[in-house]
C-alpha cells in the first residue's frame, strides 16, 4: 500500500488541533515526529501513536527510525511538550530557580547536572535509579523535598529579564554565560565534540 504521512516536527502544540480540519480518513495518517536539537547528533525520536492513528502507518515510521539508528519512542497521549521536552523543563525550572535563589553559582549548578543525575542518567532512566537506590528511600526523600521545589507556572524571571535585555545565549554573545566573539565558535564546536563523543558512548548503553 502506498500513502504519504503528514508529520510535524513541534512537540509543544497539540496534534488533533493542527489537523483538525482535515478528513477523518487523512488524520489517520498525520503523527508528530518530534526529534531533539542538533538531530543529527541526538538519537531521541518521539513518535505519537495517539488513538486513531493507521497502525501500519506508524510502525512504517517507527521501523524507518529504527533502521536509522535513532531510538524511537512511542507517545500515547496528545500532550504539550510530549515526554522528553516535559521531563526538560520539569529539570530547567528548578535550575533557574536554584539560581534566582542563589543556591550556587551557575557553573556550579551546570557541574551538578553534569557529574550527578544527568551523568547517571546518561545510561539509566529515572526509573532504574529509583529501583537501584530503593523506592523507599526514594519516597522519604521526595516527601522532604517536593515541598521545597520551585511549582511556578511561568517562565523564571532570571530567564525573562535576560530575553528582555536582548541577552538570548550564545547567538546574542550573552545568556546565563558570556560568549566573547572570539571564543563563540570554539565554544560551539566544543559543544558538537561533547554530543558526537556521547553518541559513540551510547552505542554501549
């Protein structure tokens, strides 16, 4: 059978109101396709398999990522944000936080991330971590600390004063770090050396 997919790469607007409109019949074959920045570099691929989609229709599309060697991951449910961007910013709206706050310096903050949770998380999901370390530990310490996490429904203010100060990260020379023109491009090749590195890693996970 021959037919054409529809899909989008947006992960933060809702599928069924971007094809709305369509024919019932053709919704059947629309999907978010939603892969992670740069794409070339990060295998992630989140492919919605909502109800009503063409089930052929989706493991064609599953299939092909996993011919490509990307690691496809099915959503189930039309959310904003999806799953990964969802854990994301979950992460990031603490981080500014810790920083409105003046838990640490921010490069201090990055180290965190860094050398704790995102380096164990590199090679095991949260959910393995919590199994490891012990779901009873887990739980008393999550109910010491989520009364403590930031819960704001907005954007952080350290982020919002920097946009509004035109300071929007390494493509202005100045964000939550200062990028000198001189340095941006070794700073950005860096940045492609780190993921390329971690990609070869995650051959072995």
């Amino acid at each position: 059978m021959v037919y054409t997919v529809f899909a989008t790469n947006t992960s933060s607007l809702r599928l069924s109101e971007m094809i709305a409109d369509l024919p019932a019949d053709r919704q059947k074959r629309c999907m978010v396709s939603h892969w992670y920045n740069p794409a070339y570099l990060l295998p992630i691929a989140e492919l919605s398999c909502f109800e009503g989609m063409d089930t052929d229709a989706f493991e064609d599309v599953y299939q092909m990522y996993v011919n490509s060697e990307k690691q496809p991951i099915r959503i189930l449910k039309d959310i904003p944000g999806m799953v990964a961007n969802r854990l994301l910013h979950a992460l990031a709206r603490e981080v500014f936080h810790l920083i409105e706050v003046g838990a640490a310096p921010p490069e201090d903050i990055e180290k965190a991330l860094k050398y704790g949770p995102c380096f164990r998380n590199a090679t095991t999901g949260m959910l393995e971590v919590a199994d490891m370390g012990g779901l009873d530990i887990w739980c008393a310490t999550e109910d010491n600390v989520f009364p403590n996490l930031c819960n704001d429904s907005q954007t952080s203010n350290a982020m919002r004063s920097l946009v509004k100060n035109g300071n929007l990260g390494i493509k202005t020379g100045k964000g939550f770090f200062e990028y000198p023109e001189e340095t941006r491009a070794k700073v950005q090749h860096n940045f492609y050396r780190r993921l390329i590195i971690q990609l070869k890693a995650s051959k072995y996970y």
